[in-house]
C-alpha cells in the first residue's frame, strides 16, 4: 500500500492550513503518496474551496481526521481555541506515527505564545513537545535549505529555544556528542556520499584559544574527539563566522551549531522560503516547513507554500525507507 503521511494543520488562525492545501495540490500528481489531513473537516473542505484548491476530500489520497477540542472559528489571530486545536492535532500525529499507522508527520506552524496562554505552560515547541510523546530526550533539531545555485546548508542545533544567556550553562558534552552523532546518521539517511560534520564553537573566534572563553576546550573539544574515536569524520570546533562559507563551497555535508540564531541566521539566509525542519532521533519521521504562522497574510491567499512543499517531499523521502 502507498506510503502515509500526516500532516498537522497548524494554528489554523495563520497560514498553516493554506500552505498545507497549496503544497498538496503541488504534489498531487507527483506520485502515489496518501495524505491524511489532521484538522476540522468543515474547515479544511471551505479553505479547499476557497483557495480552489480542489483536493478531492474523501478519496483513497486525501482525507482528514478530527481530533478533540477543534474550533469552529480561526479568529482572531492566535485565540485559545485554535492553540488548543494546534496541539490536539500534533498529539493524534504523533500517536498515529507510534502506531505505525502513518508513515511521517509533517507539521504546520504554531505559535508558542498563543499555546502557552492557553494553558500548555511547559511548552517549549513542537520538537520537544513530540520527543516528550516519544519517551525521548535523545533528539535534535536539522535545518536544511539550499539557494538559488543547488548549494546546500544542513545544520543540527546543540540547544534550541534557549535565552541567549542560558546556552553557555545548558551546552554540554553529552548534547554536542548527540548532535553530531544524530547530524553524521542524518547524512546517510539523506543518502549523502559522505557525512562530513563540521562543529561551530560557541565564542567569537571559537574561544581565541581560551581567552575568549573557555567552552571549546572544556565540552566542545572533547565532544568531537570523542565521536571522532567512534568513527564519525567531524572536525572543529571552528570560529561560526567563517565556518558557514566553507559549508556551502561544499567542504562539508552538515553543521553542529551551537545555539539557534548561530545556525538558522546563514541557514535562512540562503534558503529562507525552502527551509525544512527535520527532527532527528525521533522513533518516528517529522518534517515541518521553517517559518511561522505569518497572522499578518492568513486569510489572504498570498501565503508561499515552497517551505510545506520541501517539508513533504522530505517526509516522503525518508518514509520510504520506513
């Protein structure tokens, strides 16, 4: 049977839901794939028709599934009841895919302040929220986006949704030595000739050899020879500012950067509307477009939905070998 993939609708107050029918009408003829829509029916059939769209509902590619706590109304931007929706759906993804009755999930954007306010006062983000359904702290965060000449950045974040004055204290060996471990696998699963893993260091010019902080030498360092000594071809760390330029003249496969804003700035910079988010160490596929709920353009049908079509073209990809 053709291969399943889930897809959460997102924050239905934001453009998820668009992006979401758009990239399907794009890859709808592309291949045999199913498509399981998690999301209020009513919703979803009016958006189709509106956007014209026209996925047709109900037949064996394309169908939906309710979950609890789905609003009837999108607005206003960001309201409780669609937060609320948000999650209940990326919990049902993520159960079908522990019950191996999906494929991948492919999630669409949410926005953590509007869940927290509407009471998930732990939430950090999707990646977390689905490795604490997983039973799983062993996982990180890739971004992957290519420019306009082929030229691909793929980069693994050693911490992700952290204030910039908690990343020093919360790096650790053991997190570095999983990020590089979790970006080498990634390569070979992305059927790469090579998994070439280069390592940012976290102070400006990779610590000046200690005078300019001492994280290299204490838990970076140590966490590259370590994967080196267990076969992974990783080097560094490397001074961030430099480092990028190198990656994308294609001396390397992937990065480990060390903080969110030191990986995604270069990576959107070059890859900003086909940017991918892919979870690594999940027992499960995940993929979500990398951009957010964009409140300001829902609703009004000029939403770019290149950043969903990657994200379901990779789940797709590596739910083949599911």
């Amino acid at each position: 049977m053709p291969k399943l993939i889930a897809i959460s609708i997102g924050d239905i107050s934001g453009i998820g839901p668009e992006v979401t029918l758009k990239a399907l009408a794009s890859e709808s003829d592309k291949d045999d794939t199913r498509y399981l829509l998690l999301g209020r029916s009513d919703f979803l059939k009016t958006l189709n028709a509106s956007l014209g769209t026209n996925l047709p509902f109900g037949n064996d590619r394309f169908s939906i599934q309710e979950s609890d706590e789905i609003p009837p109304v999108a607005k206003p931007a960001g309201n409780a009841s669609a937060a609320k929706s948000a999650m209940a759906c990326l919990k049902l993804g993520a159960e079908l895919c522990l019950a191996e009755k999906a494929n991948a999930l492919v999630t669409a954007p949410v926005n953590k302040s509007a869940i927290i306010n509407a009471g998930f006062k732990d939430f950090v983000g999707q990646t977390e929220f689905l490795s604490g359904l997983a039973g799983t702290s062993e996982t990180a965060m890739m971004l992957l986006g290519v420019d306009d000449r082929g030229r691909w950045l793929r980069v693994a974040l050693a911490t992700t949704h952290l204030p910039l004055r908690a990343v020093a204290e919360n790096l650790t060996r053991a997190k570095i030595e999983l990020t590089i471990t979790l970006a080498a696998r990634a390569c070979k699963q992305l059927g790469l000739p090579r998994a070439r893993i280069a390592v940012c260091g976290l102070n400006p010019h990779a610590g000046e050899e200690g005078k300019l902080g001492d994280e290299e030498g204490k838990i970076i360092e140590p966490a590259v020879k370590a994967c080196k000594e267990k076969g992974v071809d990783v080097t560094g760390p490397f001074a961030a500012d430099a480092l990028f330029y190198y990656v994308l003249r294609g001396d390397y496969d992937a990065v480990v950067a060390m903080y969110h804003d030191q990986g995604l700035v270069p990576l959107k910079m070059i890859g900003f509307e086909q940017g991918v988010n892919w979870t690594l160490g999940l027992p499960f596929v995940r993929t979500s477009p990398d951009h957010g709920t964009a409140y300001d353009i829902a609703g009004k049908n000029i939403a770019n939905p290149s950043s969903m079509i990657e994200a379901i073209r990779l789940a797709k990809q590596l739910g083949d070998q599911g």
